[in-house]
C-alpha cells in the first residue's frame, strides 16, 4: 500500500544518487521531500530552483555543487551543521550561513567549517576571499577565557567586541550635540527613579565626549538610554527601532555574561514594563536576577575583592554593582508580587544598601549597612548607617515582598506575622530623616536633583504596602489570610477596612500635591500602580461602607485618573489601566466619572492615530 506525504503518492526513488540528493536537501533545509515527479513541495516553499531526482550516478562534490546552486540562485543562504571556527573561537551564535557566515561577511574573516563533507568547499572558499588566509586556532572548551584589562571604571564594565555583530537598524546620530540631548533626556527621567541610577553619569559623559561610549559601555546600554532618551524628546519611530536593536545585542551577548550587558538588560524589563508588555519583562527579569548571581553581585565579599583599578574609579564601579544587583531585586519583587514559586530571590542580597547620588557620582567612601531583615527589623534599622533614599526604597520593597507573601498564608503563625509586619511599616515611616519626609520644601529639594519623581515613588509605595496588607478585608478581596483573620479576630475587619481606605487616600494627596505644584508626571512606572490600587479601594470601599460620600470618591478618582493621565503621554499601559478603571466605575455606579474618561481617551487615541499617518 504506497504512502502518501503532503497529498500526493510518494515515488519510488530506485537510483541511489537520487536519495542521496533528497537527504542532502533534507539535512540542509529540515524539511520532508515530497519526490514527485517535477519540483518537490519543500523547494517550492522554499522559493528554490529544485533539482530533481537525478538518475545520474553522480559524485558526492558534484552532488554539493547541485545543492549550493540551488541556494545561490534563489538568493537564499543555505546553513549547515555546527558554528564555524571563528565564531567557536569567540563563543558567539554563528548563523551557519555558506558559503559564509554573517559575521565573518562582516569582518572579513576566514570562514572555515569542521564538517567533513564541506571542509574542501570551505577552504577553496577562504583561499579566494581577501580575508586573511591564516585562522586563528580554535579554543577549546576547557581553556581559561581572558578578560579585559581592568583599568578604569568604563573598561571594567566593557562588553565583548562582537556586540558590533548585531543586525544593523537606525544609527544612532552622529551628532554630539543630539546625542548629548538623548543622554541628558535619559539621566533627568529614568536615571533618578528607584535603583536604576547604576550608570556612573561622569563617566558616561567622559566617553561620550571621547568618542568612546560604546567601546567603554557596549552597544546595547548606549542604544537603550538613546531609545528612553528619545521618548521624552520627541517619541520618533527610532525610538522603538533602537529598544529592539538593543535588545537584540542584548540576547546576542547572553552567552558572555557582563555588567554592561545586565545594565541594558535591567534597562530592556524596565522598558517593557512601562509599555505593557508584562510577558516580555517577566521573561527577561529572570535573566537579569540569574545573570547577576552569575556574576556574583549578591555577595558584598565579591564585590570588595575587586582590585586594579584607580582607588576613586574603585569606589564608583563597586557602588555601581550594588545599585544593579538591588535593580534586580526591586524588579523581581515588583513582577513576582509575593509568590514564592515565581520568584528568583527567596533571600534578599547579601550586599550594602545603596549610597547616596551625591557620594556615587563624586567617588567618596560611604559605609552604609545591610539590609535589615527579621524580627529586629525596627532595631536594626535604627542603627543603619547612611540611609539615603535608595536605601529607604530598597526595605520598602523588602516590606512590600513580606506584605504579599503573607497575604497568601493561611498558617497557624499568620496573625503574629500581622501583628510584627504592621509594626516594621509604622518604624520604617517613623525611622525617615527629615530631608525625606514629605512635604512641600522637600519636594522642592528633591526636584532639584531630578530625584522628585523617586521622592514621591517612595511615599506612594509606603502606603501601598499598607494597602496591600489590609485589603484582605475588603469584600471582594479573596485571599487565604482573609479566612484567618475573619475566623480569629472577627471584630478588626471594619478596622482593617478603615485604614485601607485612609492610605488610599493619602496615595491621591500625594498625587494631588505633585498636580498642584507643577503638574508634570511622574515617570516611575510604580507611581502608576499605586494611583490605579488606590482607585479600586476608594471605589470598593465607598460602595461597601458609609466611610466616605461620592462626592469625595469622585474627587479623589478624577485625581487619580488625572495623574495616571500624565505618567505615560506615550504608553498603552495608560490606557489599559484607564480602561480597566472605567469599567469599574461603570460596575459601582460612576458611569458619569467614566463616560467622560471613556470620551477623553477615545479623542486621544484618535488624535494619536492621526499624528502617526
């Protein structure tokens, strides 16, 4: 009984060459011959000239020689099994393109296979090429790779030379000045918020204007800081071609790990997440966590073993590591939302608290502590040296991590970690100096260091964390500890509801005073989660208790929305979580709150649209 593939009778092949052709087309392109009589299905497909099955008895050279054709003709490369030498050498992804790879296309290398069957190909190749005739011997598995030189902070965090390798896209200006506009776009609005002030700017701006940049950060750092840059300039399309450019070169480079390559990568999920793209973020916080205990950033002994480099250049590229490594905790937290199972942290760094902006950027030595963990929470953190706004933002969100993990226990020992994680919240907020507590001339100060939006990000998440832990006993919000608490203690749900629904408020007042002063946004994309929470429990909790009238709720969400409004001019995660919140003013009976957000988006959305054509 014949067989049938793809619709028609298979053919009997009776003429050895013919299979031999069938299976070489077979290994190159990894797809089933069909054998009819004309052109097979797969070269069709394909967009290749077919060969056919040859009834020849021909070489196993003359046989190649067919199937190169083929390719050659069609203007499609034809790959084959296993990395070149030059690329094996240099441990980077070979695209395995004959009669050469792209990359040795690029560089005018020799491009030499070990396979037996294409080695005399391969060298006929070389010996005709202008590359130079002689390859450099392939390193084998086991020898030691040698590093950069360290001697400087920008040549400690160098990426490989094959970052160049990269499919090109938009270049970036050639200006000085445009790229100094980027730069500057990128350490006013990104560089300030929470940990990601990694990048020694002095340093940053001495290779700049040394023509040095991306030989002394790589490729893929540069062009993501140009991709934010240019969304608070002017939002053009080379916006989204440089973010992907640098995540290409990113990825490309993941086999070689690097602290320059982890910085574009912290910068990459920062990116996605402001856009929305929570998928894509997840996906590449996991690879920032891994690749920084890869590197050894959780340890505060790796990092002062670091030696050969100038004593102040020492003290920026050591605080630079202990600001990445907390980016990549921060992240974590921020995307696992307290689920174990998910999480790439189960502990906390073992590394110090961040400095302050103004010690990093003038290389002085700061002693700052641990982080505090554990029930001495509150003692240990009266006695930490050198807390500065980075620090305090680091136990925020270890609290936060401790706040959504409890709130998914239902254990025995439940309500005592209650009791013990309320009473840390309230030290911590005590414990501020008073150049961070909130206020109207400390906002001020802070804007003048471009910290402003980090400012307010660390009092909205402080109350968040409060949000977070007493929303259990709101209605409609199921979650394990809400069976305990309502089974032990049935008396402190209303308590429980009462102060939800006051940090709720206080989350629009700290919006509302930034709305006030001068009405600019803020950039921290946690900002936006904290406006978008506050909504649901003032909208939840006004139709579920007497606490608060509609006139006030109306207020305090227009507040919110408005603020929301202004954190993202360019993102579509503004108008999912707009979206989201119409749709539950609807449901509570704010149709008249919603109707007019809905028409105010929709004429955005239209005008946006009109602005692209």
């Amino acid at each position: 009984m014949p067989t049938k593939t793809r619709g028609r009778p298979a053919r009997k092949v009776s003429s050895p060459t013919a299979e031999i052709l069938v299976a070489i087309l077979t290994d190159i392109s990894q797809v089933k011959c069909s054998k009819p009589t004309g052109p097979c299905d797969g070269c069709i497909r394909m967009g290749l000239d077919c060969p056919g099955l040859s009834e020849e008895k021909l070489s196993s050279a003359e046989l190649r020689a067919r199937v190169n054709n083929a390719f050659r003709h069609a203007g499609r490369r034809r790959r084959v099994v296993g990395a070149c030498h030059e690329c094996q050498a240099a441990k980077l992804r070979c695209d395995r393109g004959k009669p050469r790879c792209q990359r040795c296309e690029l560089r005018s290398l020799p491009c030499l296979y070990s396979d037996d069957r294409d080695q005399r190909y391969s060298d006929e190749n070389a010996s005709s090429s202008k590359a130079v005739s002689v390859s450099p011997p392939v390193r084998g598995i086991n020898d030691p790779i040698e590093g950069p030189d360290i001697s400087s902070f920008t040549e400690n965090i160098r990426s490989a030379d094959h970052i160049n390798d990269a499919p090109s896209g938009l270049p970036l200006p050639d200006d000085l000045q445009e790229m100094r506009r980027l730069v500057d776009a990128y350490f006013v609005h990104i560089h300030p918020l929470r940990c990601l002030s990694f990048v020694h700017k002095p340093s940053f701006m001495q290779s700049l204007d040394q023509g040095r940049m991306k030989e002394d950060f790589g490729e893929a750092l540069v062009h993501i800081i140009c991709a934010f840059g240019s969304r608070f300039i002017n939002n053009s399309p080379r916006t989204e071609d440089w973010a992907g450019r640098a995540q290409e070169m990113a990825f490309l480079n993941i086999s070689t790990p690097s602290i320059s390559n982890l910085m574009a990568l912290v910068l990459l999920c920062e990116w996605h997440m402001r856009f929305g793209q929570e998928s894509t973020a997840f996906m590449i916080s996991g690879i920032c966590s891994r690749l920084a205990q890869l590197l050894r950033l959780d340890s505060e002994a790796t990092i002062e073993s670091l030696e050969g480099i100038p004593s102040g250049l020492l003290v920026a590229e050591k605080e630079a590591r202990r600001r990445l490594v907390w980016s990549c905790y921060n992240l974590d937290v921020a995307i696992s939302s307290g689920v174990d199972l998910i999480s790439n942290w189960p502990s906390a760094p073992r590394t110090k608290l961040p400095c302050s902006d103004r010690e990093f950027t003038l290389q002085l030595k700061c002693e700052t502590g641990m982080l505090c963990e554990g029930d001495s929470f509150a003692d240990e953190l009266a006695k930490t040296p050198n807390m500065c706004l980075e620090a305090y933002f680091v136990h925020i969100m270890y609290l936060r991590k401790q706040v959504l993990r409890l709130i998914r226990e239902s254990g025995p020992g439940s309500l005592s970690k209650l009791d013990v994680l309320t009473t840390n919240l309230e030290k911590c907020g005590e414990s501020l100096p008073r150049h961070l507590q909130l206020n109207e001339m400390n906002a001020y100060i802070h804007e003048e260091s471009n910290q402003l939006p980090a400012f307010y990000a660390l009092h909205l998440l402080y109350h968040q964390c409060f949000c977070d832990l007493y929303r259990v006993a709101l209605p409609g919000y199921q979650f394990p500890l809400s069976a305990v608490i309502e089974k032990n203690r049935p008396g402190v749900e209303q308590h429980m509801q009462f102060q939800c629904a006051e940090h709720a408020k206080a989350i629009t007042n700290i919006l509302k005073m930034n709305l006030q002063r001068r009405k600019k946004p803020l950039v921290d994309s946690s900002c936006a989660i904290c406006a978008y929470e506050s909504s649901k429990i003032q909208i939840v909790y006004a139709r579920t208790s007497m606490g608060l009238g509609q006139d006030v709720v109306k207020q305090n969400i227009a507040t919110n929305l408005e603020a929301l409004d202004l954190m993202f001019p360019w993102d579509k995660k503004r108008d999912m979580l707009i979206s989201s919140l119409s749709k539950l003013l609807h449901e509570f009976g704010f149709s008249e709150l919603a109707d007019q957000w809905f028409i105010r988006n929709n004429k955005r959305q239209v005008m946006q649209t009109t602005n692209r054509e």
